[in-house]
C-alpha cells in the first residue's frame, strides 16, 4: 500500500530551531501530510494530551524538556504514533538509546528536501504495517482464536476468514498444507469459534500407530476383542461426543478404517472394535493432510467417496517460504514466548540470515531455530552464531551471490549502527565525510 493512498497521515514536528522546524513543514505539506510544528517541547506536551499524530519527528537536543522526555509522554499518551528522532553528529548514540525506548528510527541532521520526504513516507508505510498488524492481533482475539496465528499474508488470512465463517456450521472440514503449517491451530480455532467449543477438542494422528492400535483408538473396543483387552474402553469418538475430533494426516488411513470413518460421516454410527452394536455419537471432524489426496485418489490409496465427505469445506495453508512477510512478527512471537522475562534483541545480521532461509520445515522449524537460539544467547542478542549451520550456510550462499554495489551498502549499514558519529564512520570505510554522505544518499541509509 502506498502511504497516500491511505488517510492523510498526522505529522507532529518539535524542534527548537526555526529554520528546520519551517522547512520540514513546508517539506511534509508538499507531499500533502497535516504537519503541526512546535518550536516549545513543553507545548508539544500539552498538545499530545487533547490530538493524536501518526507520525512524530523529535529533535533530541532541545530545552527545557529534551528529545528523551517527549518521547516518554507519547509512549505514555500516544503510543500508537511512530516517532522519528532527529539528531546530530554527535548525538548517534542517544539516537539509538531512543531506539531502545521506542522510537522507530532516527534522522541525521544535515538532511536535504527530497531525503526529507523518502524518510518519511518510508515511516509512514512502517506505520500503517505496524496498525495493520495490531489490528489483525485484536481481531484474533476478539475471535476467541489461539492467539498463535500471526499472518499478514493475504492467502492465509483469507482461508482464516473462511475457518471463522464455517465454524458455526457442522460441516466437516479438510485442512491441507506441508508439515509445520499450523494446521492444528486452524482445527483449533475453528471449534474455540464453534457452538461446540465448551466440548472437548480431541486429536488423533493417523500415522502414529498401526492399524489395529488405531482402529481401537479411534473407536474402542470391548473386553476380550484381541490379546491385551482386559476391560472395555471409550475410543476418541465417545471422548469428543458433543465437541471435534481432530484427525491428522489423515491420509495414512488403512482401507478398513477408511470404510469405517465413512459409516460413520454418513450415518453418525460406529462399532466398538469386537462389538456388532452401533452406537452414535455428535462429533465434528476436521481432517488434516500434508500430502496431495488427489494424487492418493488416482493412486486408489484413499477412498472417493470419503475424500468427498471429508471435503465439505478444504483449507489449504501456504508454506511460510510463501509467506516472508510473515516472518519478523513470527520471529518476535518466539522470542518473546521463550524468553520469559528477559528483554531479547535481534542482530541485524541473525535477521538477515532468518528471513532469507527457506524453512522447508514451515512454523515448526522456526519456532525450533528461535528456542535454540535463545538458549544460546548469553548477552542478550541473539547472533548469527546462535543459529544452526544451515541456516547460516544459506545466509552465506545468499551473500556470495549480491552485486559488489550490494555488499558495498551492507558494509556501510553496519559501520554506521556501530560508529559512534558520521566522522568516525568515514574513518573507519577510509573514505572522506563528503563520499560517505553521498554513499549514504544513494543507498538510502
């Protein structure tokens, strides 16, 4: 989404200095932003109390009140505004301290017209993401849903949207994707939004024991059935009577039992294994498969007609490796689910590395990567050491493969986070100051 085809953004400017303060609103009101300029930082306070902005640009050195402690006011009464911090040279450091606390980024001073107005449409696209993303979470938890289904992904929040609709009905449900897609979170969210979510949610994986373990699980038997059938016992339909049965990899299903779950779909009925009585029971079954069941149909693995009362609604769930947007929200998820209460931080470089993998292994392998990692961590930021070889080796592969002018930008990021000013920077690249801004303004950094 482009940042003007939204609302008009909101635009707070502080700084102390006139000059800037009026060209930065000239400059925002030529891209047709609503620009409230304050040369006061105690005015600006006050302000903050009775309007709300989207974005907020704070000049740090200020007086009486500086930088840090406007930022502390709209953390506290406004903190859905994105704040940009502006500095000088020699105040990178408290830019990023800023950071730490909140804002979203910081602008060097000198700066010019045009750098100006890419700097703060890119803070605008970052906020809308930012909005966009706490709305979907509301709306998840509105919906009584795990919590646990972080997307963006336009694919995957539609076949959410089609799980929350048919979750009133008692329509059986076939969810398709690779293994690690979270197709047992989809099989719980639709019965947590179900009438029938006070019954109990049962889950059975299909490939887990041989079949006549399996067929005993599923349907019970009577005392005496087979060798080791001491008593009756319930199988995991009675268990889920009122509520949903889970069946994974449903695929892996034997004929017999196939034959068997049929009966049932269509008559509601089932025999314990060593009993010719039928019982009935209520119970929704979702099924999930990360095999392709057409090519099973045309294999003669898998029964039509079961296929066809199994596929009253089919949700298909995307690889992550189709979903990349998804993956910095999925990352802090981990992070913040494994390490309790301990504040973790992120290089850029184990970033780098996360999002370029292709995690054949999908959620799973991620939610596996980042647990190790924060074990590992001993520092508080989780490095690209910290994660597993081959993780690193592609991020490796990745970098071998850039143009020099690539490698070239990424040096320079990395020498800015860690130079304490734009002077030393340049030192440390052995170029003059004049070179490096100009550097910086091609690449965008």
């Amino acid at each position: 989404m482009k940042p003007m085809e939204a609302a008009k953004p909101r635009v707070l400017v502080v700084d102390d200095e006139p000059n800037i303060l009026k060209t930065m609103g000239i400059c925002f009101n030529a891209i047709g932003y609503e620009t409230t300029l304050f040369s006061k930082p105690q005015e600006a306070v006050q302000a903050l109390h009775h309007a709300s902005y989207d974005l907020a640009f704070i000049d740090l050195k200020m007086a009486p009140i500086d930088g840090m402690e406007v930022l502390a006011e709209i953390k506290q009464f406004s903190p859905e505004t994105t704040v940009i911090m502006i500095t000088a040279h020699g105040s990178v450091d408290s830019a990023i301290e800023a950071m730490k606390r909140g804002a979203y980024h910081y602008l060097q001073k000198p700066f010019d017209f045009q750098e100006l107005q890419l700097f703060a449409q890119k803070a605008w696209e970052y906020h809308l993401l930012d909005c966009e993303v706490k709305d979907l979470r509301r709306k998840l938890a509105s919906a009584g849903g795990s919590g646990e289904i972080i997307s963006r992904n336009r694919e995957l929040l539609a076949q959410l949207d089609l799980a929350a609709r048919v979750a009133e009905s008692t329509m059986s449900v076939l969810v398709e994707g690779e293994s690690g897609t979270g197709k047992e979170l989809f099989a719980q969210f639709i019965h947590e939004k179900s009438p029938r979510a006070a019954k109990p949610f049962v889950k059975v994986n299909c490939a887990a024991l041989p079949e006549q373990l399996l067929e005993s699980e599923l349907f019970g038997h009577v005392r005496g059935a087979f060798t080791g059938a001491v008593k009756d016992r319930q199988g995991r339909f009675e268990l889920a009577d009122g509520g949903t049965l889970f069946l994974d990899e449903i695929a892996e299903l034997t004929p017999s039992i196939q034959a068997k779950l049929l009966r049932f779909l269509q008559s509601k009925e089932f025999e314990r294994v060593g009993e010719s009585e039928p019982r009935k029971v209520d119970v929704r079954i979702i099924a999930a498969t990360n095999r392709n069941l057409e090519e099973a149909l045309k294999e003669g693995t898998f029964r039509e007609d079961l296929y066809y009362r199994l596929n009253a609604v089919r949700l298909k769930l995307p690889p992550l490796r189709e979903r990349p947007e998804d993956v910095p929200a999925l990352i802090q998820h981990f992070m913040q689910k494994f390490s309790k209460s301990r504040a973790l931080e992120l290089s850029p470089e184990a970033m780098k590395a996360l999002r370029g993998y292709r995690w054949s292994g999908n959620i799973r392998e991620l939610e596996n990567v980042i647990e190790r990692a924060v074990v590992l961590t001993q520092n508080g930021t989780i490095q690209l050491f910290h994660l597993p070889e081959e993780v690193r080796a592609e991020s490796s592969q990745a970098l071998a493969a850039q143009s020099l002018e690539e490698i070239e930008k990424l040096h320079i990021k990395k020498v800015l986070q860690r130079a304490k000013d734009y002077d030393e920077a340049a030192t440390i690249l052995g170029i003059d100051p004049a070179t490096l801004w100009r550097k910086r303004k091609r690449y965008g950094l």
